[in-house]
C-alpha cells in the first residue's frame, strides 16, 4: 500500500516534469528568432506612419518577391521584417517632410514586426486562427520578444489576405525593383 502511493507520487513528479520539459518546446511567436539577417534582403515598401511618427521599412528575401512577381505563394523560410525607425521632428514635434513631402527616418529603431513561414507551422490551430504555415512576432528595440503584444491579433487581422498568402502588400512586392 505504502510503496504503491509512493510509486504514484514518484510517477506524478515525473509527469509534471515532463509536462515543464513540453512547455520549453517552442510554440506560437517564439519560434521566430530575431531576424538578425534582415538588412541582407531587400527594402520593397517604405511608409510613413503618422499616427506613430514613424518611418516603416519593409525587408523580405529576393526569393519572396520573385515568388509575388509570379503571383506564388511564397517560398518556406521566408520572413517578412518590418522595421519601426523614430522619424524626424519639427519644432512643434511633428514629422519633418523631405523634399517629396516624406517622413524622414532617425537612426532609432523603435522596434520590429516579423511575420515567417515554416513548413508544417500552424499546423496545431484549428483553421479559424490558422494563417497557412506563418507565425507573427513582435521585437523590441533591444531585438527581444515584445511579450505584451497580442498575437492572435495578428492571426485575425491577416487572415482575410489568405489569396496572396496572408500577406497585406504582396502586391507591393510585384512592383518591387528587381
Ligand atoms: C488591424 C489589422 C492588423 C493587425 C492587428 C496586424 N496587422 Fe500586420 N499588417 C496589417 C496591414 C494593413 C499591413 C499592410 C501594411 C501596413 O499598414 O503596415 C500589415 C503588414 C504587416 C507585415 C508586412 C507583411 C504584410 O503582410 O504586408 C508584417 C510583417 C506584419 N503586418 C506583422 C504583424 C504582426 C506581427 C502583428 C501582430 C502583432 C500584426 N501584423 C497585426 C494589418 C494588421
């Protein structure tokens, strides 16, 4: 009796262990790493964001736009960086304007908005979340995870784009300089 509730409490001290192990494995947004190779690719859109006072540039591989161009999916291991840079100031605290009337970019980066594709990704959601194979991921400055962001947020705005594989400016990536 004794040694058979001893038995049980070792098993259920291995299986909480296990449990702990399983939650180590990465899920969701942190599977995605920081980008760190970003600024190889190629810059297809930059915007100005009012409402933040930024100045967005968008980073993909050469091989995803050559996929948009061809109207494709685009190819497994591609990543979508979008970084955040602080624009200039007027002296009442709005954006400068350059000569063609847009923002000019500081040196501060504020942050990054990273979207990848993974063969067998999002395989675990049900398909009312699931984006295909892509996860999202929010960095800050010092290139972490932004854990305060709301992920499934992204999930839901970027499912309606699933016909240019959930990605908003798969048509500026058409367009994009070779
Ligand atoms: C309310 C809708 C909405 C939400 C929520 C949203 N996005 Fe987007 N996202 C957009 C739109 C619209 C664009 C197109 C360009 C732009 O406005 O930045 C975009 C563009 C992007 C891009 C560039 C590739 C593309 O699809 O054009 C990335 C990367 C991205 N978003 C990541 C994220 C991440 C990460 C999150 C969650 C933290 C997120 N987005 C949440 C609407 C949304």
């Amino acid at each position: 009796m004794m040694t058979d509730r001893k038995f049980a409490i070792v098993t259920t001290i291995a299986a909480v262990a296990a449990l702990a192990a399983a939650g180590s494995v990465r899920a969701g947004g942190d599977k995605i790493m920081f980008p760190a190779e970003y600024a190889k690719g190629t810059v297809y859109l930059t915007l100005d964001r009012p409402e933040n006072k930024q100045v967005r540039e968008y980073y993909t591989s050469q091989a995803a736009i050559d996929a948009a161009k061809k109207g494709a999916p685009l190819p497994t291991g591609t990543v979508i960086t979008v970084v955040q840079y602080a624009a200039q100031l007027d002296a009442q605290g709005n954006p400068a304007k350059d000569a063609n009337g847009r923002f000019i970019k500081t040196n501060t980066i504020q942050g990054y908005t990273v979207m990848e594709k993974q063969a067998g990704w999002g395989s675990e959601y049900p398909e009312s979340k699931r984006n295909g194979e892509w996860e999202y991921q929010v960095f800050r400055a010092d290139k972490t995870p932004n854990t305060n962001a709301n992920l499934d947020s992204c999930f839901n705005c970027h499912k309606p784009q699933f016909s240019n594989d959930f990605v908003y400016t798969y048509d500026k990536m058409k367009v994009a300089a070779r």
